[in-house]
C-alpha cells in the first residue's frame, strides 16, 4: 500500500455484482476508499459529485459502456487516472482504451493481486509526474541540472548523457521510492526487451559511480520491482 497521510479514493465501476462487491471489499481491505457503481451513468453522477484518485472501470457496462464515461471523465479531468477492465482481447480494443487516456489496461480474468499492483504503479507514476519535469534536483550534497545534464559536487562538474540524465531525472521524481524497472523502460527505451533492460542495468552502474562521493545517497535494486534512489529528504 502506498504510504500517505489519508486514504486514497477510487471510483470503481463494474456491472458484475458479485464481482464488484468482491473488488471493493478487497480495495478496502488494502486501505482504498472505494466507491462502487454498477453502470456507467452511475459512475458518471458519482465522478462529478466526488473527488476520486484513480478511476477502474469496466469496459462493458449498461446505460454507459466504460469508454464512453472514460471519454466523458476526460472532459471534466484530464489528469484522473484510469485503468480499464475487460474481458476483450482484440487489439483494436486495447488501443481505443489507450487513445480515450487510459493508464492502464487489465484483461478478465486477473487476480486481485495484480490490480493492487497496478493501482500502486499508476499512483506512483501520477506522483512523480508532479516533480517530472523540474529543472534541478538536490540529490544529498549533489546539485542535479536536468536541462543542462549537468552532476554537480562543489567544484566538480559531471556532465552526463542524455540517457544518464533521463534515467537520474526518473529516480528523483521517484526519490526514496521504488522506481517501477518497465515503467523506467518504457519511459525511456520506449520498448521493456531483455536488449534495452541490460542496457539500463548498465546506466544504472554508471550513475551509481557519478553518485559514489556521498555516503548519503544510494541507488539499490528492488529485486523483481526495479530501482530506489536513497536519499536524504529535502524539504521544499
């Protein structure tokens, strides 16, 4: 579960009764505040009467199908998540999913498990997303520049790759978190192959050495997850 200070809030919407009731009981169980609906038009007067943090939805519903009240959802907030649960497989179905602005794909039938997963992983990307695209980063006793990609430690200048830069740009908007390994791949190698993967594990050894000055801050695996950038906390 994602460490917060109050629980975060998701619009779950699926017409299967028995299936719905068992998702929700299973999200609250995890520390999710979860609203059900059992039709897509249900959904929609909920979305608008409520704040939510990420919406699930399923993709064939009566009254209002889950593409349509994601495409209305979209309307009223662009930046609410939306993972979509289905029992299609066509790929022509993915992609109209993805188009509409969803985070995240599931395919009927899944475990429970690997909903939470995906739940924590779009709320960590929605996270990082607030800190993505700043300029400079401290990282310990090291100033990070992401526009110049430019590693600074007193008088000691490191100007790093672009790929170096991107990767280290990631693992700060993540600081102290774990840092998603196919979220990192996509992100930056657009494709997760074995080829690209290695190829990380080879920038990350670099940014370690870059990094080696201060015993405060670590890059670790997270075996089977990915990367965390350990670092003091700064305060903004």
């Amino acid at each position: 579960m994602l460490p917060t200070e109050e629980k975060m809030r998701i619009l779950l919407c699926e017409d299967d009764e028995n299936l719905g009731m068992l998702l929700r009981e299973y999200l609250q169980a995890k520390g999710y505040e979860t609203e059900l609906c059992p039709d897509g038009e249900a959904g929609y007067r909920a979305f608008t009467q409520s704040r939510y943090d990420l919406c699930v939805l399923d993709v064939m519903m009566p009254k209002k199908d889950g593409f349509s009240l994601a495409r209305d959802i979209r309307q009223i907030n662009e930046e609410t998540p939306i993972i979509f649960l289905t029992a299609k497989t066509l790929k022509e179905d993915i992609l109209e999913g993805f188009r509409i602005g969803a985070d995240d794909y599931l395919t009927k039938p899944f475990s429970m498990e690997e909903l939470t997963f995906r739940i924590e992983a779009v709320l960590r990307r929605v996270r990082g997303k607030k800190n993505r695209n700043r300029m400079h980063y401290k990282i310990g006793s090291f100033s990070f520049d992401t526009q110049k990609q430019i590693l600074s430690r007193g008088d000691k200048q490191t100007k790093l790759t672009t790929k170096e830069s991107e990767l280290l740009s990631l693992l700060c908007a993540h600081a102290n978190e774990i840092l998603q390994r196919d979220f990192a791949l996509k992100t930056i190698w657009i494709d997760d192959n074995y080829f690209n993967a290695r190829s990380m594990d080879v920038y990350i050894t670099k940014l370690r050495k870059h990094l080696k000055d201060d015993d405060t801050v670590e890059i670790i695996n997270i075996h089977g997850k990915g990367y965390k950038l350990i670092m003091p906390e700064v305060e903004e």
